[in-house]
C-alpha cells in the first residue's frame, strides 16, 4: 500500500510504502512481517509503542503506527534484542511536525534516557543479556522468563515500587549475591532497604507458594521416574547388581548456609560450627546420583549436636515429608 506524505516542499511527494503491507503486480496485498520480512502467519502481533520509539531513538529508524510482527520476535510483548538488531530501514520517509509532536518526541526520549540511567533494569528484556542474567540470578535469561511467568500466577502484585520481574530479580539477588539491602536499593533505584526487606518478603512468599510445592519435595516427582530417568548405570551397579528396576537410589547430605553472627547469644551458640569456625546452618540435602535435587530439608542448627547422623536420625524418626515412603530398610551380610 503506497501512502504519499507531504514535505517542506509542497510541490514535491514522496512515496512511502508501509512495511507491513506489500502490493503486488496483480493487486494482491500480502502482509509482511516488519521485523524477518517474511509473510506473515496467525498470532501476528503489533509492535507496541514502546518498542516503536526505542528504535526510533536508537537506530533512526521509524516503525508506523499499526506495523505488525510474528510473535516469535517477542519476549512479554516486547521486541527481543535479536529482532531490533535485525530490523533493517526500508524506505525515506518526510513528514512534517508540529509543536506538540515535537514536544512529544522530547518527552519520550527524557524519558528514554531517564531509564537508561537505571543499570540493573529487568522489566526491559532487551537491557541485559544472557550473562548478566546469570550472573545476577543464576538463570538464563529464557529460564528467567519462565520462573517469572510461574510466580506471577500466585498472590503477587506490582506496586508502586517495583514490578513482578523486579521483585523476584532482587530476591534472587539477594540468594545469589549475599549483598546487603542497602546496596540492593541502590542497584535498583529503591528508596530505602526497607522497601528491598519488604519486596523480599512478598516475593519468597509468592515463591514458596507457587514454585516451591512442583519443583522441590518427595511429592514433585514420583519414586518410578527417578528410578528411570535420575539414576546412573554405575550406581544401579554398584547398589543393586545392575538387574534391579524397583531400587530408588538417593543421596543425602548436609550442606552449610553462612549467616551473620547474631546478636542473640543463644542462637549465636548454636548455630556456630567448630569445624568451620563460623556461624552457618545446615540443610540437609537429599540428590539422585544423577544431581537431581528430590528434596531439601531444615534448615538445622549446626552445634555439635547436629552432625549429619544426628540429622539423619531425626529426618527418619519423624518420618520428614514421608521419605519412608521411598526408603526400605537393607540389611548386609
């Protein structure tokens, strides 16, 4: 579809083709994907307005209003890095601005800018890439993504302060990084750390919510599918002869989570290690041998009274989120 815009000169015309709509020879019109070129299919989506005026600040190209795309260029409606790159100019196009256009155009890119200025920014998927994605939270970015979409099905809502993906981004900070509050807030241009205490709180608790109970515990994955699919050739040798099909093979162990000292002289007794010299608490860790982690279990204390038989004993005694379901008793010659 050509569309004809006049210019500073008003007897000259410029002819300008919309990126999306193509016209061919016998008058059919196909419809062009803005961003891969290619024709597009079902589930085509119109690039937001957002997107629009970032690359049209940032590559100087200009999308029009109503331009479409294939929805495998978006990540939560926003246009992924890979497709702004590869959008490519496709005509010169002259238009005419008024003052409020004008105005408008200096307002967004204050804006722009505004935001840019925010290092640690995740509600933008285009501004950091797959590294700094694990190298903040541990997760690709991809996996991020999904982890977000899981979450923001429980009680969870964004604020003032921050959105969902900013909330579960600084607590997975906050696990990965061990940092303070206070350089949280700085990080994430928040107020103070104790709106970071707050938005940590809110988000462990959509977590263990909605995450947690699929992923984590004796009741996420059945005894049969860690017998087939989490259990090594050389540990069904080693255990049962290799010929056995009905042996749940699981690994346990306690870890060790290092904490502050605490100001209170009881639990700072208790949860100070003389091995390490330091104060921790000690999960207890129960893997297949092939990593996959079935459950976690504490945390406990980590005084001379709680060595891993210790715990162990008392994880079998109490019968801890029914592990004796999976366990049977052996009994060697």
């Amino acid at each position: 579809m050509d569309v004809q815009v006049q210019t500073d000169d008003s007897s000259r015309l410029t002819t300008v083709e919309n990126p999306t709509l193509i016209t061919t020879t016998n008058h059919q019109v196909v419809k062009k994907c803005c961003v891969c070129r290619e024709n597009l299919r079902d589930h085509a989506v119109k690039i937001a307005s957002q997107d629009r005026d970032f690359i049209f600040f940032s590559r100087n190209i200009g999308i029009p209003e109503g331009a479409r795309c294939c929805s495998g260029h978006l990540i939560n409606n926003l246009l992924s890095k890979e497709a702004v790159d590869q959008i490519k100019p496709f005509s010169i196009r002259y238009q005419e601005l008024s003052s409020p256009d004008v105005q408008l155009l200096l307002n967004k890119a204050q804006t722009l800018f505004e935001n840019g200025k925010k290092r640690f920014s995740f509600d933008d998927p285009r501004d950091l890439n797959d590294d700094e994605y694990c190298l903040l939270t541990s997760l690709s970015r991809d996996n991020f993504n999904d982890f977000v979409q899981i979450v923001s099905s429980s009680t969870i809502r964004p604020s003032c302060n921050r959105s969902i993906r900013t909330a579960v981004c600084i607590y997975l900070c906050k696990l990965r990084l061990g940092i303070s509050n206070r350089l949280l807030a700085c990080m994430f241009q928040i107020a103070d750390k104790r709106t970071v205490s707050r938005i940590i709180n809110s988000a462990r608790q959509a977590i263990v919510k909605s995450f947690v109970p699929d992923n984590l515990g004796f009741g996420h994955v059945t005894r049969e599918d860690v017998i087939g699919r989490h259990t090594t050739t050389i540990a069904r040798e080693l255990m049962c002869g290799g010929d056995s099909t009905d042996t749940a093979i699981i690994i346990i162990d306690g870890t060790y989570l290092y904490i502050q000292k605490s100001r209170n002289n009881e639990f700072q007794r208790k949860t100070f290690n003389l091995y390490k010299k330091r104060s921790l608490l000690k999960p207890m860790m129960i893997l297949t041998t092939t990593g996959y982690i079935v459950a976690c279990i504490g945390p406990f204390m980590s005084d001379f009274n709680n060595n891993d038989a210790a715990i162990m004993k008392d994880i079998l005694l109490r019968n801890t989120d029914h592990i004796l379901s999976w366990l049977k008793e052996v009994i060697f010659f």
